[in-house]
C-alpha cells in the first residue's frame, strides 16, 4: 500500500494566491489492477494557467490542476516498464495509478545528460506554445521586429530565441535587473526592466524606432495597451496570456484598441497551444534539437520539496522565477 501526498484547493482564490488557500492530504492508493501502473512525481511544474484554469474548472477539494515527469515505480501494463519516465497530467500529486492513456513517453532521442524537468518546460508545453504561437501566430518572417513581455519566464524567453533563430531583431521586457541581464546572455538585440523605466512607451520606443511587426503577448493590461500604439502596419498580435490580469479581482477598463487596430491593420488572435495537439510530436522534436545543438538555452528556477509547491505556485505569479518555475520532490 502506498501512501500519496497531494495539494487540494482549500479555497478558491481571491486575488492573489495564499498559502492558506492549499491544504495537504494524504491519500492512501489501492493495488494496482491489470493495465494500471503506479508512478511516482519526480518533477513538477508550476504554470500561470493554473490560477484562472482553477476558477473555471475546480470546486473546493479538488486536486490541484498540473503536470509532471513521473517515474514508473509498478507496472500491471506490459506498454511500461518500471524506471522509465513519462510526463503526466495527474496534478499535484507525488504517486498516482494510471492506465496509462494519458501519459506521453519521452523520445528515444533524450539525451541522458539532458535534464528531465526540460520536459515541462522548454522541451514542453511552455515551448511549444512559443514554437506555435512564433510560427502559426504571429507567422514571423526574417527581418521582422518580435517584442515579446515577461520574456524571461518558460514561454518569452524560448519566444525571444526562436525568433532570433528565424533571423528577427528581438525586444523583451522583464520585471527585474538579473532578467535582463539573462534575457541579453541569451541573445536578445534589446531588454529591459519594465518596472524600473520612467515611460513604457518611450522605453518600447527606443528599443525599435521602427515599431513593431509581432507582439507575442504574455501580459496584457496596461502593457498591451501602451505596446499595441507601436505596431508596424500590418502588424500581428500573438495574445498568449493576460498574466496582468489573472489576479485582479475588479475587472479594469480600458484604454481601448480600436483605434490603432484600424489605423494599422492590426490582426490580433488569441490561442491555445492544444490547438496544435496534433503537430505536439513535430514541435517537441524541433525543440529538443535546438536545445541539444545550444541553438536554444534552457534556464530552470528550481524549488525542492513536494510541501513547497504552493510557495513555488506564489512565487511564479510574483514573478520571482528565470526560467521554467519548477519542483523537485
Ligand atoms: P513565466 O515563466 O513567464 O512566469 C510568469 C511571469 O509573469 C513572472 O515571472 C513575471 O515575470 C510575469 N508577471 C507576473 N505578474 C505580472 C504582471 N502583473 N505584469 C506583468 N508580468 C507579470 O510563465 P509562463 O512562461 O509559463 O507563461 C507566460 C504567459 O503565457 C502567461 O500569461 C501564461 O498564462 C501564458 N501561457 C499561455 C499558453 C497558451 O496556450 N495560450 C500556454 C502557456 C502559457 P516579470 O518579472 O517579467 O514580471
């Protein structure tokens, strides 16, 4: 008999997230029967989706929402073998039991020296929703100018450096000194902290002249807002996130994007990297080549222990990870 450990949602979030708001329990996992298997969490991630997915999805006492790479510890499913690794939507959780149809392998092509948890992040969902977004959204081509907002985090800064991969002049804005110094490292053309700057709009402006071709969006709020006034004709809008607004309890008004949306024949569309489930294999592949080539840096903000996931969770939303905002059990 195992004994798991999991987080539930105590109470449903009211503006910022609270430690108080999680507790943990104990959960007692029967034997397994045959087709089953028995993972135990080795990696898991912390995501901003996780707080207004929880609004929409979750009642009290449910489970907290999330991934991670899990290690077969049993198997009754001759597809599995114990010790290898899969990455699992089981949320937050150290052992769960699965029939296994859930659960994606990693390639074959892994590299051993490559770190597991990459599948989370930049070999993972974070990746491929820049990958897609780059591509089938924004539809960069070279020469073009990509801003992209909370750019040192899991999707901006693998934004930043494909876009740099497929020949544009990059500008990222991040929250703090040490982000821009990692967002410059890895090769953006221009960063800077958004918190610190006297005018966003005259910051923007002095990054590139020019305007802007592509706006890949993790933010909106007050940022999309400033930014949208400095699109190139023609200009498109990759609306990924709203990271600005997932904590606000009073709705914020305006200002609206009407006007600059005609005057420069804007196109703005919002998405969801499952949109692209079916292309996952093609994605990941493109990724793991460019990270295993150095083409792409991967930056991971660790936190150990399975009973400090929700200060991670916390952490993430105030902005404290560079990087993919990870756990290690
Ligand atoms: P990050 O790793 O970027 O972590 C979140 C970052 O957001 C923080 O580090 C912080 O960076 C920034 N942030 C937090 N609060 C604010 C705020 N009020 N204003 C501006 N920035 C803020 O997370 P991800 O890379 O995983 O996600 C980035 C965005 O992409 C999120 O909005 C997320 O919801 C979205 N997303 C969308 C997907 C889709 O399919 N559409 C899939 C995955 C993610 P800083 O210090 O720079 O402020």
């Amino acid at each position: 008999m195992v004994t798991a450990k999991a987080w539930v949602l105590k109470k449903h979030f009211e503006g910022f997230p609270k430690t108080s708001d999680f507790d943990l329990k104990m959960m007692e996992l029967p034997n397994l029967k045959d087709g089953e298997l028995l993972l135990e969490s080795v990696f898991l991630s912390v995501d901003p989706y996780m707080r207004p997915y929880s609004q929409r999805d979750m009642k009290e006492g449910d489970i907290m929402i999330g991934t991670q790479v899990a290690r077969i510890v049993e198997s009754k499913n001759p597809a599995f073998t114990v010790g290898a690794f899969v990455v699992a939507r089981s949320g937050w959780r150290t052992h769960f039991i699965s029939d296994g149809k859930d659960l994606q392998h990693f390639p074959s092509n892994w590299p051993e020296s490559l770190p597991r948890s990459l599948a989370l992040g930049t070999v993972g969902m974070p990746g491929l929703t820049a990958y897609f977004g780059l591509l089938e959204v924004c539809k960069v081509k070279p020469g073009e100018t990509v801003l992209v907002n909370a750019a040192a985090g899991a999707v901006g800064s693998v934004v930043g450096q494909l876009a740099k991969i497929g020949g544009c002049k990059v500008v990222g804005c991040a929250g703090s000194d040490d982000k821009v110094a990692y967002l410059k490292k890895i090769g953006f053309d221009e960063a800077f902290n958004y918190k610190t700057v006297t005018s966003l709009d005259e910051a923007l402006r002095k990054a590139s002249p020019d305007g802007y071709d592509c706006f890949f969006d993790n933010v909106g709020g007050e940022f999309a807002s400033i930014a949208i006034n400095q699109m190139k004709k023609y200009g498109r809008i990759a609306v990924c996130g709203a990271i600005s607004q997932y904590n606000v309890s009073v709705p914020q008004k305006g200002p609206y994007m009407q006007v600059p949306m005609i005057f420069q024949e804007l196109q703005m569309k919002g998405f969801i990297v499952t949109r692209w489930n079916n292309r996952w294999e093609e994605g990941l592949k493109a990724l793991l080549k460019w990270v295993v080539e150095g083409k792409v840096k991967c930056h991971e903000h660790v936190t150990e222990g399975f009973e400090n996931m929700p200060t991670a969770f916390i952490g993430m939303l105030k902005g404290e990870n560079i990087g993919k905002a990870i756990v290690k059990v």
